[in-house]
C-alpha cells in the first residue's frame, strides 16, 4: 500500500507539468497584447511600453518565461491585479469561501446520496426506490439555475429561512442554501449510482456465502454490500471534488458568494491575466491532489488495485 | 405428528438429520409463478453423504438451498416440509434460521472465484464466520489458522493474510471449505463444489472434503451433474429431473440398475462412466450386420497423409512487472504432432497447459514465436492475402461458450449465412437453401433460421455453431472446449452429432479439453500437455490401457467413478 501511494505520488510530477504549460502557453496564444491592453489602446512612448515588457518579462522567450512563472507559483508570487492587490491575497480571501461551499455539497451529497441510494438499492422497485427514482430525474433535468432561482426566492425570500444572498465573510450557516443547491444535482448522480451497485451486490455469489455463514442481515449488507458498492460511488465523489473546489460559477453567482467561481469569472471579463493564470494554476493542483486521495481511498476500498 | 413418522420409511429408530417431505418451491416470475420443484424428497441420516443429480436446471440447487433458507427473492417454498432434526424449519423465522446457518448447516459453494469476498482477507473472512456463530475467543487467530490448515491450505497463519485474488482456484475452494466447516456443522451443504476446478484439483479436494466430514462424523448434502461423481462420493443419491425426484436409493444400485428412462439415459451417457469411442449410429449397424471392425474404421487415409504438422512449436508471452520490468513467459514449450487426415485429435490438459494457445495459433490468431504449423504443407505463418484467406474458409472454429460466441443481434439465419456471405458463395438463395440443409444437418427444425441466439438453451446454440463452422465445408475443425460447458445429456448428443458428421463429411477434428472423459469417447489420438509441453501422446487407447507419465496416470485417476463399472 506504502508503495503503490508512493509510485502514485510521483505520477503526479509529470501531470502538473503537463497541466501548468498547457496553461500558460494558452495565455500565451490568446491574441491581443497586455501591454497595448494596459494602456487602454493608446499609443505609448516606445521607451515606456520597452521597460513595461521587461518588467513583465515580455521580452524574453516563451520557455524563460514559463520557467520565471514556474519559480513565482511556488514561490506563491503570483503577482497583481490591475487595482494593484497582490494575487495571492486575492486568492487566500476567496478559497476559503469555496473550500467551505464544497465540503458542504460533497457532505449533503456523500450522506444523503449513499444513504438513499441504499435504501432504495436494497429495497428496489418498491416506493421508496420509485419516489426516489423519480425525484432524483427531477432534480437531474432541472438546470441549475432554475432550482438556484426557486429555492432562493422560496426558502431565502418568501420563507425567510435563510439570507437569499451571502454576506462578505460567507460564514458557514449562509452557506448552506447555497450547498444544497450545488449538491442537489450530483446528490441524485450518486443516488443512482449506490442503488445500481448495491442492487448489483446484492446478487453476488459472496454475499449469498456470507449469508450462509450465519451472518447477520444488517452485517452482510454493511461489511460485504457496502464497501464493495462504494467503489464506484466514491470515483464520483473524488472528481465531483475536484469541480467543486473549482468554484461554481452559476451558483455563486445566484448567492452572491465571493469564492474562487465569482473571482475566476470576474478576472476573465477584465481581462486579468495574471489572476486567471493564478486561479486555474491553483485548480489544477487541487484537482490533481483530490484525484490522487480518489486513487488512494479507491486502493483502500479495494485490494486488487493495489498490485497493478 | 406420529402419523407421519409411522408412515415414513426408516430403518432404524435415530431421526433423520434433515428431512425433506412434499416440497414444493414457486418463483414467481415477470410471467406468472413457476414452480421450480414439486413433490421433493429427501431424507439424510447424521453422518450421511447423499448426492442430488441432475442437469441445471432440474432444481437441485433450489432444493438444497431451501434448507438454509437462500432461495432467490423471488422464490417461496410453496408446499411440504423441510425438518431439521425433527425441528419443522420450512417457515422458521430469520433469527432462527440464522442461528443454524454456519453453526448447525454449513455451505461450500460453487464458484471459489466469485464466491469469496475481493475486498476482505481470507483470515477476516474465517474470522467473522466464527464470530457470528460465537465460536471466536480470544485466540481467534489461532483458530482461523487451525480451520484453514485443516481444509488443507499450507503456511494457513500467513495465507489468512492474503487477499483472495492472490488465491488459485483450489486454494480458494479449500478457504470455502474452511469457511463450511469452521464451525463444526451437522449438515454440510456442497453445491458442485469442484466443478470449477481442474480436474486433478477436484479429486484432491473431494478427496480431502471427504475425510474431514467423515473424521468430523458431518453428513453431507452433495449436488452434482455427475452421476459418477455422485455415485463415487455418497451412499444414497437422489436424481432430479425437471424439478421433480424421479429415483433415489443407494448409489450403486441405481447406477448398476436405473429404473426411470431418465436416469438410464443418464447412466448411458455420463461421458465418465463410458468406454469407448462414439461411432454414428449407421457405422453401429454395419458392424453388426457385417461383424467386420476393419471396414467400419473412419476414413482413414494412407498412414502419411496429414492435414496439419505442428513442429517445435513454442510461444513466449511477456508479462508485464513491477516497475517495468518484464519477464518471458512460456506457454507453449516445444510441441510437435501430426493430425492425420479424417481423425480426431484430442490436446489434453489442465487449465493453465497451454493447450488453447496452441489452438489459438493453429487458428492462425496468434503467430507462433517459433516453430511451425503446417496446413496440408504449407505453413500456416507464412500465409498472406487470398492464401490466408482461403485458409480460413478450410479451418473452422466451435468455442466453449454457446453464449459468447453466437452474436446476440443477428438471427441464425444471418449467423449462419454470414461466412457464406464473406466468403462470396452462391447468390442469397442459394444460401437460404445451403442454410436449411445445415440446419438439418445439426437436427435443428429450419424455423429456427428467424429467431434469435438468447431464444435457444446452450446445446442448441451449440448446435448452431457447429452448423456455422460447417457452412463453408472446412477440412479441418478446431473445437477448443467445445462441449465443457454442456449438460450430461446435451453433451453426449452434441459429440454424438460430431461423430456422426466426421463420417458423412470426412471432417479432421482438433479437439482441445480437460476432460479424459470426453477425448474417450470422441479422439482417436492424444496428445497430453502440461505446463506448456507435451507430456505424453499415442492413439488413445494406448494412453488409456497404459500411460507412461505419472501426469497422464493422475488425469486419468482423476475421472470421477471411473472405476465403478468396471
């Protein structure tokens, strides 16, 4: 297990190269020149817009500068924003925000999504399982705006259960209308996922075994059901984290949430480069180490993995 | 209660162990209820092995799992009674059920590759078999290493740390059996448990399963599609036909004089109980009116006329390592043989021999890694283009699996017609009429040409594979396992038809198997192979009357109730 974490570690080496040159050299490609930017479209003194490029480096071949962005990223110096904050408070700010949105889905999701899905796996085709089938279809085929729209006019307006938008320091409790709405749609992915393949278990020869060897009820379907329907459930969880902590931009922007999706979004429409690269550098990462605890928990939950 | 007690037949005063009066088990189905078993009977006294026989789907599985209560969610039991010593069971509730699942009934299943949990060690899945029937103490470890060591898994205390995918299949059966017997059962429940295994595993195991029920004084519920099998392990055996019990008794006596139709043809046909070579019926009849042996041999030509010559012929596979690296692997070593024309061929040999890789490669879908195989003199690598393609209409493939190797979305008409079709034979009546007369040459009524592969059970899917290896008139037929996963009966008929179409057609088989049974009754020559290499090979009566390999003697050994008649 030691050794297939650690050779898995390294794997993650080439993949964050990979994904940090992608990156920059599609910055690079974007058409339009950031200095001419900078100046509005105004013409320039040719001594000015000289010292501004090397300043940014500019002037210096694409693999110097991928080197020089590579050096600032780990030395988390991920410069300015064009109103002169530094990046990297910009990011510190907005993160925990959405750190805090995303552990409060995938929870709603992880909880209720496999709590349902066994329910109606080993109860299947009676009413629990048609209800839940149903709604979750529901749930699945409304947009998520839609549903951000409703439940913010009916829980946050109409009701008044909550705050319909969040409050600069987004604490945990105005969060959590936001969450469910980000949750809802992946709660009814794994939902189905989990009835699937604890229906399917359910079948399976072992369990049969296990149930000859005088076991109880409730330990065959927690012991063998379970951990063995969880692979697959738990390979969703770990992507849908990744998105998660990538921000959600159509959610944050219905609540008014200030995470890394309002930041991301608002950064492209100005035309921020130096945020965007920031941001999306930062996700990859993110992204990169939620796959690798997927493969680790994925090794975990099953034995044959570990030796491939 | 004393009523029934009277009228059932016992010879002495113990009670019987368990006891199966009337049952009646109903599944009901999307179809309405089908009544999978009627009128069932059973008896099995303490310390008993009884066998139930019969083919799948003859419901002796369903009747033994009744017992324990493991029928399928959509089955009941729908009638009569199933008592437990003396204790009325059929409707006891899930807690008493439980109670004696593990502790008073124990299990061996089928499968040992599905039938332990991937995801748990084998020592935790010992362990909690014991914990669950309160037999786990405080030096449970020790206990699940006494249990496995008894089943007769080596080095149990380190093995019980493993995860069953680094277990062989015997290995695997033999946990199983541990798990069966952890906790001391009066009943033990073994549903065709070696019939995954190789054969000499098989024996091994039935042969250890069977001193440990007797040195544990464990009767034994035995269900089994082998009537020699059956015969050689129990004292009683029950046969099963069509979810009914059509004859039980001692188990001698109903294999030396069967009294029901069904269990004389099964007694016929059981391929380990014959001995001697399937002749068509119309060769059967020549002889007896001609009472003259020379003239009914098949036609074989001159002594030199071979059809394939395969020479040091070897195959390396590189299996991928650790860290990269990769290590050679041979899975065919260094075999020769020559098929005569007209003959049969058997390659005999476990799982693991290298023998359907040598089919593989006389098929032309894998290229040797060096030697030869010759196709009427010609190497068979060597050809490209029109040659290969011409190849491929003279040598013909039939598969283990019927299921798999029919293609679920074409009818059997276009199954059959589709080599015709690629191969550009005749305009499409020609073929419908091509199609017809191969579907009479398999016994199959021509109405079968419009419907679909999942409509049929797997001896007619087999008999359509045989017709769509015949479509093209091959010389040569490769037939890798092509009757293992058949029932008893269904077997017999389907190398019947093989036989009987050598005859007509002159066909050459190259039979690949594991079971001595079947090259018996079907090949004229075998070659034995172990480990990649051939062991052993001569005319099959040579191999059968005196092997000279201990490996061969083994194989042979290994046929269950073999020995019975003779």
């Amino acid at each position: 297990m030691v050794m297939f974490a650690f050779r898995r570690f390294l794997q993650l080496i080439p993949v964050f190269f990979g994904a940090t040159l992608l990156v920059y050299f599609l910055v690079f490609a974007t058409p339009g020149d950031p200095i001419a930017a900078l100046s509005g479209g105004k013409p320039m003194a040719p001594a000015v817009e000289a010292a501004l490029r090397a300043q940014y480096n500019l002037d210096q071949p694409f693999w110097i500068q991928y080197g020089l962005y590579l050096k600032n990223l780990v030395t988390l110096n991920l410069g300015q924003t064009f109103s002169g904050q530094e990046v990297s408070a910009v990011i510190a700010r907005a993160y925990p925000v959405t750190a805090r949105l995303a552990i409060m889905a995938l929870a709603i999701e992880a909880i209720f999504g496999v709590l349902f899905g066994v329910i109606a796996g080993l109860r299947k085709g009676k009413l629990f399982d048609s209800t839940v089938l149903v709604a979750s279809l529901v749930v699945i085929a409304v947009p998520t705006f839609v549903l951000g729209f409703v439940l913010q006019l009916v829980v946050g307006v109409k009701l008044g259960w909550a705050r319909p938008t969040v409050s600069g320091a987004a604490p945990w409790n105005e969060l959590i209308l936001p969450a469910v709405v980000l949750g809802l749609v992946s709660l009814a992915y794994v939902i189905r996922l989990t009835r699937t393949s604890i229906s399917e278990n359910m079948n399976a020869d072992y369990v049969r075994t296990a149930t000859a060897k005088g076991l109880s009820r409730r330990r065959v379907v927690v012991v063998h059901i379970l951990r063995n329907s969880l692979i697959p459930v738990i390979t969703f969880l770990g992507a849908d984290l990744g998105a998660l902590m990538g921000g959600a931009i159509v959610t944050e922007g219905i609540f008014n949430v200030p995470g890394v999706g309002n930041l991301l979004y608002k950064a492209i429409l100005k035309g921020e480069s130096a945020t965007v690269v920031a941001v999306v550098s930062i996700l990859v990462i993110v992204f990169v180490v939620a796959n690798l605890i997927v493969d680790l928990l994925y090794a975990w939950l099953d034995p044959r993995i570990r030796y491939v | 209660m004393n009523v029934n007690e009277r009228n059932t037949p016992m010879n002495d005063a113990e009670t019987p162990l368990l006891e199966i009066r009337d049952l009646a088990i109903t599944f009901d189905t999307s179809n309405g209820p089908v009544n999978a078993v009627r009128n069932a009977h059973l008896t099995i006294m303490p310390g008993e092995t009884v066998a139930i026989v019969g083919e799948s789907g003859s419901g002796k599985s369903t009747t033994a799992l009744s017992a324990i209560g493991l029928l399928p969610s959509n089955g009941r039991v729908s009638g009569g009674q199933i008592l437990f010593d003396g204790e009325d069971i059929t409707h006891a509730s899930e807690k008493r059920i439980i109670e004696l699942r593990g502790n008073s009934i124990g299990m061996v299943p089928q499968d040992p590759m599905s039938n332990l949990n991937p995801v748990w060690k084998i020592g935790f899945q010992v362990k909690e078999t014991l914990k669950a029937n309160g037999l786990a103490g405080a030096n449970s470890k020790d206990r699940v290493a006494e249990v496995l060591a008894e089943a007769g898994l080596p080095d149990a205390a380190a093995r019980a740390k493993q995860y069953p995918h680094e277990f062989s299949g015997g290995m695997r059966q033999r946990a199983l059996i541990a798990i069966g017997l952890a906790c001391r059962p009066r009943l033990l429940i073994a549903d065709e448990p070696t019939s995954a295994l190789d054969v000499t595993v098989q024996r091994q195991i039935l042969d250890h399963l069977d001193t440990m029920t007797t040195e544990l004084g464990t009767a034994v519920l035995l269900i089994t599609h082998d009537l020699g099998l059956a015969a050689e392990r129990a004292e009683k055996v029950v046969v099963m036909y069509k979810g009914q019990v059509v004859e039980s008794g001692p188990a001698l006596e109903i294999l030396r004089n069967p009294q029901h139709p069904y269990t004389q043809r099964l007694v016929n046909s059981a391929p380990s109980l014959s001995s001697r070579r399937l002749q068509s019926e119309k060769s059967k009849t020549a002889e007896t009116q001609l009472t003259k042996p020379a003239v009914v041999a098949a036609p074989v030509a001159t002594a030199d006329d071979h059809i394939v010559q395969v020479s040091n012929l070897t195959k390396v596979f590189k299996i991928r390592g650790a860290l990269g690296k990769s290590t050679d692997f041979k899975a065919v070593d260094d075999v020769s043989f020559d098929v005569k024309r007209g003959t049969t061929m058997a390659i005999v040999g476990e799982s693991g021999s290298g023998k359907s890789t040598v089919a593989q490669m006389a098929l032309s879908l894998l290229t040797p890694t060096e030697g030869n195989i010759k196709f009427d003199g010609v190497d068979v690598t060597s050809l490209r283009g029109k040659a290969l393609f011409d190849f491929r209409r003279r040598v013909q493939p039939i598969f283990q699996d019927p299921y798999g190797s029919l293609d679920p979305m074409l009818n059997i008409y276009r199954t059959i017609e589709e080599p015709l079709k690629i191969h550009k034979i005749g305009d499409s009546k020609s073929r419908e009429k091509k199609v017809r007369e191969l579907l009479d040459q398999v016994s199959m009524p021509a109405a079968t040409m419009h419907r679909y592969p999942n409509e049929l059970s797997g001896g007619q899917r087999q008999r359509i594979a045989i017709a769509r290896a015949l479509a093209l008139n091959p010389d040569l037929i490769i037939c890798d396992e092509a009757v293992s996963a058949l029932d008893v009966l269904v077997q017999a008929q389907v190398l019947n038809l093989l036989a009987e179409l050598q005859e007509d057609l002159g066909l050459t088989y190259l039979f690949i198997t594991h079971d001595l049974a079947v090259v018996r009754q079907i090949a004229d020559n075998v070659t034995v192979m172990q480990k990649g290499r051939v062991v052993e090979s001569g005319t099959t009566d040579e191999i059968f009357a005196n092997p000279s390999q201990s490996y061969t003697q083994d194989l042979l050994n290994a046929i269950p109730g073999a020995t019975l008649l003779a």
